[in-house]
C-alpha cells in the first residue's frame, strides 16, 4: 500500500449547543507511530468515538485502505482492520488468558475447540512479545497492567488489525510494562501497521512517535514531525494561550479558614502513592494535579477507607484517625465522589430521590419505618439547590444528561453535609454547560461550609476554582502551588516530570 492506512478527511462532530470536532484531517501511514495530544476535551475521545464505529460524524469522509465511508459501524471498523485498544481494559474476567486472546474464533468453531493447539498458540504470541503470563490463568487474576498487554496483543496480532489504535493504552500501565509496549509498538511498526498513539504522557509520544497531531477545542492547532519538537514546544501547542471564560467560584464567600479540618503525615501505599502530606482547612478547595495513573484517585481512596493506606497518620480536627472502611470515613464526615458515577455512585432503575437521599437515610427511619414524605422534601430541596433539569424527584436517573446524573450524585454527598468533600473528577464526561454548573456548586455552597479535595483529568477545573494545587508524579507529591502561583503551563510541565528533581537529586526528563 502506497497511500494511507488511515486518512480522515473535514471531520466534523456536531452535539446540541457544541462543537465536538470541526473540519478535523488526521493521516496514519503504514509503518508510521503517529501521535495524537490534546487536554481534556480537546475532542480526542469523539475521534476514537467515530474510528470505533460508535459515534456518527456530522460531516467529513473516512478512508480506510482506499475504501471511503461517510461514517462507520462497529462491524465495519473491525472488518476494514481498525482495532481500538481502549484506556480501561475491556476484558471477560472469568475467562482464561487464552480464551480472551481468541475469543473471536472460539464462537465460529462452537463446541469443537482445539484446545491443545489454542493454548499452544497463545503460549506463543505472549512469549513473542516477552509476556511471563500463564495461558491458563483467569483473567480475573492478572493486574491491570497485564490485562492491558493481553488486549493490546490481541488487538495487534490475532485480529491482524492495520490500523491500531493505542487511546491512553500506557495510563495503567507500570514503567516495565510501558518498555513491553513500546517494544510491541515498535514490531508492530517494523510489520507495516499503522498506529495511532494517544497520550497526555509527553515523554512517551517524543520517545516513540513519528509524527504528532495536537488537538484543541476540537480542531487541529497543529501537525509536526518528532525531530521538530521538544517537550517546552509541545507544551505550549497543547496548552495554547491562556483564555479566559467566567469564574465558578464565588469570591464573594469570606477567604480559607484557619481552622484545620484534615491534616495527611506520611500518606504512602506500596508501589501506588509514597509520603503525602498536606493539609486542608474550612473553607479551602485543594486539588490534586497528575497524569493518570499518577496515583491521585487511589488518595481519595484511601481517605474514603476504600483502599486503605499501608503507612501514615490522619488528623481530622486534631484528632488521629484511620478510616479503613467507607461507612466510618462517612460517619466521621469524610465523603467521596467516585470516578466512575455510573458504576459506583448511582443507583440504576432508582428514581432521582431514592438516589439523593441513600446517604441520609437513617435520619428518616423510626421504628423499622421510613418516611417517605420527609425523603421527599429533602429531594426536593437538593433537587433545586443543585438545579437538576428533570420533570421531577420522582423521575427515573437512567433518563437523565449525563451532567445532571453527576449532580445527582453531588446532590446525595451534600444532603449528608459532610466536613470534606473528597471529589474524584466531578466534571468527568459533562458538557461545557453541566460542568459549569457542576464547579459553581464546588466553588459556591460547598466550599462556603466545608474542605474540599477535588482530581481533574485536566487543569482547567483546578486553576479555576481551587485555592491550592497539588502536583503528584508517579505517586510523590512534586511541587505545590498557592493561588497567586497558578500557571498551567508550569503545572502542566510539572505532571509530566520537566525539570523535576527525582530522589536521586537529578532531574527527570530535559528539553531535548
């Protein structure tokens, strides 16, 4: 093949009242890594979206080995040979290594399975591509790095896709898997695939990327070959200049207090996060800055007595605790917003007041009976504090937008009136408006009562509304920033280790 594997053409993406993608043009060669980087929300997720055949584009054209498609279904992704690899491994965990490595085929076979010749086979790819994992295994058993290296192989190798998309396929991976990846990445390279590598890890796409593709607002800012680029330049066309839009915090409530709620000595879980320690007072938002995979939910967590910590000290109001369970975290008034709302903070085919009030619902229960009317006038009461579009508190939270399922969900934190608000990526998959909405609470009610901790997957939220910044690297806390220290572009270069002194005095990663 002479042309492109892969060649989109004024790709445009259209959602009420939101541009996603406009006149987006990406090419992928064969035998080509070509990068693609962009903060949060630059659009990255609706390109993988329309590659996948999930998402319909509005305009613009596909052409996959010369064949040109207005649009793509999933059956006709996989059939003209592109395979995502998606940043959460998407796996069948009672299955073993090798029944996921061929599940395609297993089905067309039926009953009559080789299965001598299946282990076999998978024994071989795994130990082509240097993977120490037993073919027998469940994959319920593998870590999350090994999972992800079993889906990347399979994706690569047994569909024979030739267009590979790699959607933050490293983030869960630990730094000796990363070396297995590129290794993977690079044969794969050297057999004609064409791979399209999308990361926030800089580090990564200079060191494996031919080309890089930068992405904001949805547009392309710009397109340059590897040996044009260096950490400081890539930076700045990922972050561009600084815009400004309307505060979601409310300046007009009094300033931090001095009174300290929560007080973290010596945080550390082995091999996931190593000494944390800060502090945080009424009245006070404080975020928590980092690459996926840095370590910054599992914190939450361990506050939240959900992956408790192995070694350090917590004070809350001056007194030690250690929270090792939710319910006790909760009943101290520590209280945590998931990453994932769907999974692990609604509950499904539940009405919206049934869900706003699941955490307070001892207060409405007397003599093994529950008050309905008083549940109903709490909902009501959070429902209009969190100004939820929905016809009623009766209304099923499956039918709502995803920012209002969100506010749901803050909406049951808030009518426990927790002392601190631990908030893991509260604007995660929203639109722009619904996220707006989502920071104004933060910024207004919440902080006016309580501490709050709040991740983003991006900075945009955190220099927005917080009064500090924490930045945390590969699970060590490497810099903190006050207020009227905030620059995204010194925070963003931060995350990514730029002149970061390491424990062993020298720095992480140069300008190249």
């Amino acid at each position: 093949m002479t042309g492109p594997a892969l060649l989109l053409e004024g790709i445009t993406k259209v959602y009420p009242g939101t541009v996603a993608l406009e006149n987006v043009c990406f090419e992928a060669l064969p035998g080509e890594v070509h990068g693609l980087i962009g903060k949060n929300g630059a659009g990255k997720s609706t390109l993988v979206g329309i590659l996948a055949g999930l998402i319909e584009p509005t305009e613009g054209r596909i052409t996959i080995g010369g064949k040109v498609f207005s649009s793509l279904s999933r059956a006709r992704a996989k059939k003209e040979g592109v395979a995502i690899v998606p940043q959460e491994p998407e796996i069948i965990l009672d299955l073993s290594v090798a029944e996921n490595l061929f599940l395609g085929d297993l089905g067309s076979v039926g009953s009559f399975v080789d299965w001598r010749k299946l282990r076999k086979n998978a024994e071989s790819i795994l130990s082509m591509y240097g993977l120490d994992i037993g073919v027998d295994l469940q994959a319920r058993d593998l870590s999350l790095s090994e999972r992800q290296l079993l889906l990347i192989v399979k994706a690569c190798v047994v569909e024979d896709a030739r267009v590979i998309v790699l959607d933050e396929s490293s983030a869960p991976l630990s730094a000796k898997d990363v070396r297995i990846l590129r290794r993977i990445v690079e044969g794969l390279k050297a057999s004609g695939k064409a791979i399209v590598y999308i990361s926030h890890n800089i580090d990564e796409l200079l060191g494996i990327c031919d080309r890089l593709t930068v992405l904001r607002d949805g547009r392309v800012i710009a397109e340059r070959e590897r040996s044009g680029l260096d950490h400081q330049s890539l930076s700045e066309l990922v972050i561009g200049e600084g815009f400004s839009r309307s505060s979601a915090r409310s300046d007009s409530l009094p300033p931090v207090d001095r009174e300290e709620f929560l007080r973290v000595e010596g945080l550390s879980r082995w091999g996931i996060f190593e000494d944390i320690s800060f502090s945080l007072h009424r009245g006070e938002i404080l975020g928590i800055a980092g690459l996926r995979g840095s370590g910054r939910t599992e914190i939450l967590k361990a506050l939240a007595g959900i992956e408790p910590a192995d070694e350090g000290t917590l004070f809350l109001k001056g007194q030690p605790i250690r929270p090792g369970t939710p319910g006790f975290a909760l009943s101290r008034g520590i209280a945590y917003l998931p990453e994932e709302r769907d999974a692990e903070g609604l509950l499904r085919f539940f009405s919206i007041r049934d869900n706003l009030v699941l955490n307070s619902i001892d207060r409405f229960a007397k003599w093994g009976f529950l008050s309905l009317e008083k549940c109903s006038r709490l909902a009501s009461e959070i429902f209009r504090e969190v100004q939820l579009k929905a016809f009623s508190i009766h209304q099923d939270v499956d039918e709502l937008s995803g920012g209002n399922r969100q506010k749901v969900v803050i909406g049951r934190i808030m009518a426990n009136a927790p002392d601190i608000y631990l908030l893991d990526e509260p604007t995660r998959g929203v639109d722009i408006g619904a996220k707006q909405a989502i920071l104004s609470i933060i910024g207004g009610r919440i902080r006016s009562r309580s501490g709050v901790i709040i991740t983003s997957p991006g900075l945009d939220d955190l220099v927005d509304i917080c009064d500090r910044i924490l930045v945390l690297r590969n699970g060590v806390v490497v810099r903190e920033y006050a207020r009227n220290q905030f620059d995204e572009k010194k925070i963003f270069l931060d995350m990514q280790g730029f002149g970061i002194r390491n424990r062993r005095g020298g720095t992480e990663c140069q300008a190249v």
